[in-house]
C-alpha cells in the first residue's frame, strides 16, 4: 500500500508531475507506470471537486493503458502514442511551472531605479529599428505556438469511447470469470479485448478490490498481478 501525501494542487497533471519528482524519476513512460497506483490512490483518498474529476479520470485512463502495456506487451500493441502524449504534455507543463517560479522570484525582489539626463535627441537616428515584427510575422508565430499546445490537447473522443462501455458490465464480467476462477492473473480477462475494455476491466477490478470482494496481490513492480476471491 502506498501513502501519498501531496500539497494543494491546480489538477491532475500537478499531481503526477510532484509524484514523479518526489521519487526522483524522470519524466518517462516507465516512471508514469511506476507511479500509476499512487495516481489512483490520490483521486480515491483526496476530494478531488466534480468539476475537476474528468480530467483526473482521463490522466488515469492513459496511465492504467500505459501500465498495462509494460504488464502485457504480448497482448497490447503499439497502436497508440497516448504514452508519448502523456509524456510531452507533462514536460510542457513542468517547464511552465519552472518559468512560473522564476518570474514569481523576479516579482519579489526589491527593485531600484536610477534617473538620469535625458539622451540627445540626435541618438534616435543612430538606432536602427530595421527589425520588422508585422502583425503576419507575430501571427505566425502564434500559430506555431498554438500547434505546438494542441499536440498536447487532443480531442476527447477518447472519453466518448470509454463511456459507451458500461463499468457495471465489466464489473459482472469480472464476477462471472471470478466464479469460475477463484484465483487467475490479471491479463487472462484481458484476452481480445479493445484498448478501451482494458482499462475499464481494471477499473472494475480495482472498484471489486475496493468493496473487498476480491484480493490483488503483486509482488514486484510489472510483475504478473494475481486476483483472487475473498
């Protein structure tokens, strides 16, 4: 069981970049796998508003497939590029929040100013103002700013895709296999099923595990996961 304690966080994101870097990982696919239960253990303990919860949920999707793919790679392709995405989205970020402090560091310091005598008027015609920064030019290079964040931001229909696939389904699913199999390895109900029934089959495991009707025992990191009945 792990134990996360966090500071007030803005979402999601803020979240798992301060748990990576209170393990002092990189920021990886591996290291978001390693930190995928602790992710889910935040939004189960911490009061996480209404509001807020979907992007929570859809961070927690990508990680739960992400975590998989690493646990099962002889049943997950390479398919999608969520992890990448994941990846660089995060990096973003932690760059906006360094850039954040050190403008905040900037804002707190005293400053001074000293007068002085005016410049000559003749001083103007020796500078030379040829820089040409036209609207088109500053249009552009919003635009290239703008591409760059929407790598970032794909559409949502991910989350279209993983609501039209009932949790309380999956949740029988996994209680008709359970059973039948008072003990099994995870990725046995994971057998020629969509990316999206994956991640929700693990929901419906962990929410099992929750009510305390089954019991998931692993006993290293991306070793196989055992479920068995309580």
């Amino acid at each position: 069981m792990y134990l996360v304690k966090t500071d007030k966080f803005e979402g999601p994101l803020s979240v798992l970049l301060d748990l990576i870097e209170k393990e002092k990982l990189d920021i990886s696919q591996i290291s978001l796998a390693k930190v995928t239960d602790e992710f889910l253990l935040y939004i189960k303990n911490s009061m996480v508003q209404a509001s807020e919860m979907i992007d929570f949920l859809e961070i927690a999707a990508q990680l739960i497939w992400l975590k998989s793919k690493f646990l099962l790679p002889e049943l997950i392709g390479e398919e999608e590029e969520g992890g990448e995405s994941l990846v660089l989205k995060l990096k973003i970020y932690q760059a906006y929040k360094e850039a954040s402090k050190n403008i905040s560091k900037l804002n707190n310091q005293p400053y001074f100013s000293i007068s002085r005598t005016a410049l000559s008027q003749n001083i103007y015609q020796k500078l030379d103002f040829s820089l040409e920064l036209s609207p088109l030019k500053l249009q552009k290079e919003f635009k290239r700013i703008i591409s760059v964040l929407e790598i970032t931001s794909k559409k949502r229909s991910f989350h279209l895709r993983l609501r039209a696939i009932s949790l309380k389904k999956k949740i029988e699913e996994v209680l008709s296999f359970l059973n039948k199999n008072k003990e099994f390895i995870l990725n046995q109900i994971f057998v020629q099923k969509s990316k999206e029934e994956v991640i929700v089959l693990v929901l419906a495991v962990l929410e099992l595990n929750k009510r305390r009707v089954l019991t998931i025992e692993q006993k290293e990191l991306f070793s196989s996961i055992y479920v068995r009945k309580e």
